[in-house]
C-alpha cells in the first residue's frame, strides 16, 4: 500500500489484520463461485478507503477455496507485520454466511472485551467487513462458512498483550477504520499540535480531545461533532494539555474509554501500556472511596480489564464510582497544567494515598486555587458508548 498518511505525510500508511481477513474472505468466496483463480481482490476498509491486495497461495477444492493476504504495517512498528492471514470459505447446508477462527487465532476467555467468552477473537468491525463482502457475492439461498487461521498465530500472540487478556492460543483479528497509522511519535505529536492550532485559528477557545476510537464514535453518533472539530491524540494526554496552556485553549473536554481515563486518574499522562497499568487497581481504590466493601474490591481486583469491572460496580450500585474517577482525571490534569509544591500526601500510580490526607482532597484546593484560564472537563465511556461518569 503506497498511500501516504496525512497525519505524518513522509510515512507509509498500512492495512489491519481485520482487512487481511476481509480480503481473503472475499477473495476465496471468488474462487468457489467461479472456479478461477484470484491473484488480486478489491475491498473497501470501513474508513472507506479501497484497496487492491495481493491474494497468495490460492487453493480451489470440490466444496472449498482457501487463500491468504499478507499484513502490511505500512511504516508502523507493528508486531503483526508480515503475518499470513488466510481464509477458507466452505459451502454450508444453510443459509447465510458463518464466521469462526482456527488455528492461529485466539479464544476469549475473560469477559470485559467486544468478543464474548468462548468465540474467537475476530473483533465485531471485522466480523461486519466478512460478512458484507461474501454475502454480495452469494445466491440467496446459498449459504457458506468463513474460517479464518493464521499459521504462526499462537507464537505471535506472545509478543502481544493477548496473554494478559485472557486471550489464548492466537492474535486478535482487529481493524476499527482497517488502515494502520504510522505512529512516528514526533511526527504525530507535530500532527496533533497542527490540529491544535487549527481550532484556535477557527475562533474556538475549545478543545474537545479523545483517546481513541470509543470517543470518536461517542464525539460523532452521540454529540454530533464533525470530524474536524475534536482530536484523536492516542496515548498523549500530557502532551496534548500542555499544549492547550501553551496555546491559550480556554476550555478542554477530555473524552474517552475508561480504561484509559483510570490510567490519568492514577496520574499517568501517558497511557501506553509501556508506562504501567494500574487501571482496575485504580477502579478498586475509587470503588473502596465510595463505600464498597472488601469482598467487592477483592473480586474488582482479580478482573484483568477496565471493561470487565463496569458490570461488578453497576451490580453493586456504586456508578458513583464512574465520576469519582472522571473528577481525579480533571484535578490531575489541572495539577498538570498548574503544578503546586504539594507538601501533604499524593497518590502512587496505583491510585493509593502514599500519607497524609487523601490528594484529590489536596488537588480540590488546589484547582480552586488556579491562575489562568484553562477549564477542564471530562467524560467516560464504556466500549459500547454508554456515558459511565462525568465531571
């Protein structure tokens, strides 16, 4: 893919896992309709942009075809890089068309993720892609099984956070918009200071910034936000508030999963995983505030996932814990922006009082107490976009 990245314009862009499936689906439904062979497919990535990918090692049987798309990662320093992702497309005594994993690809087996408990990781956005390319290509009332493997998945899934997840024996099929973004982090960090500076060039004294694609989505579908006017700044929360004090942004309105609005609220500016994970240690402690009870904080405790933990809190009717958390997210930032010599206690990242009273009592003060402009305000979401908490 020679597609260049507008974010980062001298880096390559790439195509996702999701989008390998895709094709080779596509490809493979081709090949047992028509019996000829296919070298290359058409297919247009949920962002919408079309792609023709080169098909490999093509197989046409009785009842079957299987063949292959290579991951491409364009100029992203990505794991998956280079992985074979096939797909065998088989005539089924129904109608319709089915979609499982085989070898290479993981199984759920916790809960807290867009996949159920027991199926594979093929994530929904991909699973929709299959289904509406092979479906055009079928009579109605021919149906057919997609089965997706990569051959090296297992080994892969080690070098992965799949582990951690409780994801086990493959990779996950993944892909939100199909393309992959390079993430030269200079350059996107250039990117999303340009982005900055064209809402303060528009008039607007407002930032709305989103950690990811559960704000976008939220941003779009819910507030009804075009495209232009919020910023997806990824990981850079730090960067992108320091940002906003630099360049007299008035008001900021933090938006995003809470996975990674637990890791601010534990005072971690960078939520990449590489700076540490403490999100369901920082939920239990926001939940132990709010009057659970130890036997709850012990089962939040032994979840793996942010996700995971929303369903333990509602059950317990404690969403009060949700805005706890979204308030320790604007007094850290407004401690960011506004750093005080706090000579009583501070929170670990863990989000435990290291002593004395307890910090966000402290950074209450001190945000009240602020000189300059900058107002901050935030909102959290599950995965599915339900709004969680909000200060």
């Amino acid at each position: 893919m020679t597609h260049d990245s507008e974010n980062t314009p001298n880096l390559r862009k790439g195509f996702t896992t999701g989008t390998c499936a895709q094709g080779a689906a596509k490809a493979a439904t081709l090949m047992l309709l028509t019996g000829k062979v296919q070298d290359r497919v058409e297919v247009e990535t949920p962002s919408g942009v079309k792609l023709r990918l080169p098909v490999i090692d093509p197989e046409i049987g009785d009842r079957h075809s299987s063949c292959g798309v290579v991951k491409d990662s364009g100029d992203d320093p990505d794991t998956t890089h280079g992985v074979k992702i096939y797909a065998t497309v088989s005539f089924s005594g129904g109608q319709g068309v089915t979609i499982r994993g085989g070898q290479g690809v993981g199984i759920v087996t916790r809960a807290g993720l867009a996949i159920p408990v027991g199926e594979h990781a093929i994530n929904p956005t991909p699973r929709e892609m299959i289904r509406k390319e092979v479906t055009r290509l079928l009579p109605e009332d021919q149906g057919v099984e997609v089965i997706i493997t990569v051959p090296n998945g297992e080994a892969l899934a080690e070098e992965t956070f799949n582990p951690r997840l409780g994801i086990t024996g493959g990779i996950s099929i993944l892909g939100t918009t199909g393309i992959v973004e390079p993430r030269s982090i200079d350059a996107y960090k250039t990117s999303l200071s340009l982005q900055l500076e064209v809402i303060k060039a528009s008039g607007s004294g407002k930032a709305t910034l989103v950690l990811g694609y559960v704000g976008e989505r939220y941003c779009k579908n819910v507030l009804g936000l075009p495209g232009d006017s919020f910023i997806k700044i990824g990981d850079h929360v730090g960067f992108m508030l320091d940002q906003c004090k630099k360049k007299g942004i008035e008001e900021v309105f933090l938006i995003g999963h809470i996975g990674k609005l637990a890791k601010v609220a534990s005072g971690q500016f960078n939520t990449h995983c590489r700076f540490g994970d403490h999100r369901v240690e920082t939920i239990a402690h926001h939940a132990m505030r709010c009057g659970a009870d130890r036997e709850t904080i012990e089962v939040i405790l032994r979840e793996k996932t942010a996700e995971a933990t929303i369903g333990i809190v509602r059950e317990k009717g404690l969403m009060k814990v949700f805005d706890d958390i979204a308030r320790e997210v604007v007094l850290r930032a407004k401690e960011r922006i506004n750093p005080v010599r706090n000579s009583g206690g501070a929170l670990n990242p863990t989000g435990i009082v290291q002593k004395g009273t307890h910090a966000s009592k402290e950074l209450g003060i001190i945000s009240n107490g602020v000189k300059g402009k900058l107002s901050i305000r935030c909102i959290i979401l599950s995965l599915e976009g339900e709004v969680l908490g909000r200060y």
